[in-house]
C-alpha cells in the first residue's frame, strides 16, 4: 500500500508565503506524475500544480508566477512554494501521486492539508 502525507499547510497573511510537502511512502517502484490540487467547500477539486518525472512543470494560471513545484525522487518526496497569497487561496491542498507498484500504476491522494490566507 501507498500512502501520501502532506504537511506545512497553516494559516498565513496576506501577501505573506507557505510551502506544503508532500512524503511518499510504501511499495513503490517510482512515481511518475506529482501534482497539488485544492478544494474549498461547495466546489470541485481543482489542479494547481504538477510535476512530472522528467520535471517538466504546469501551473494553474491562478498560481503562475506566485508559485514553484519541486520534487526529490530520492525520497519520494514534492513541496509546493506560494508566494504572494490571497485570502482567495484559502482550501484544503490535496497531493496526488501516480504511482508505479507492484500491480502497475495507481493514482493516490493523500488526506489533504489546510491553507487558511487571512489577516
């Protein structure tokens, strides 16, 4: 079994930054895919950022130059940098993984983490 826990999630100011991680663990052979999804209440899922195993990056055009994805696969691990926050940014931050095991690839979430942007 896979698991994905974040952490780093906090309440922040306006215009002030947070980075969130991401920590991969169990029977894992690699991981392709990387990404942050956010959700608030009454709204669906949304991407924010992913990264794939190359490093090739995508942003969500909300967090483009506000945000930097990274990733280490020598510990399984993804954090999320953000800059320059607004309240509007305010959600529960989901990690999401593609995972090569040992039945093949499977995608997993991990619990979410909450991102509270407020003076």
């Amino acid at each position: 079994q896979v698991q994905l826990v974040e952490s780093g999630g906090g309440l922040v100011q306006p215009g002030g930054s947070l980075s969130v991680s991401c920590a991969a663990s169990g029977n894992i052979f690699s991981i392709g895919a990387f990404g942050w999804y956010r959700q608030v209440p009454g709204k669906q899922r949304e991407l924010v950022a992913t990264i794939n195993r190359p490093g090739t990056k995508t942003y969500a055009d909300f967090v483009k130059g506000r945000a930097s994805i990274s990733r280490d696969d020598a510990k399984n691990t993804m954090s999320l940098q953000m800059n320059n926050l607004m309240p509007e940014d305010s959600a529960v931050y989901y990690c999401h993984a593609e995972v090569w095991v040992t039945e093949g690839i499977r995608e997993y979430w991990g619990q979410g983490t909450q991102v509270i942007v407020s003076s």
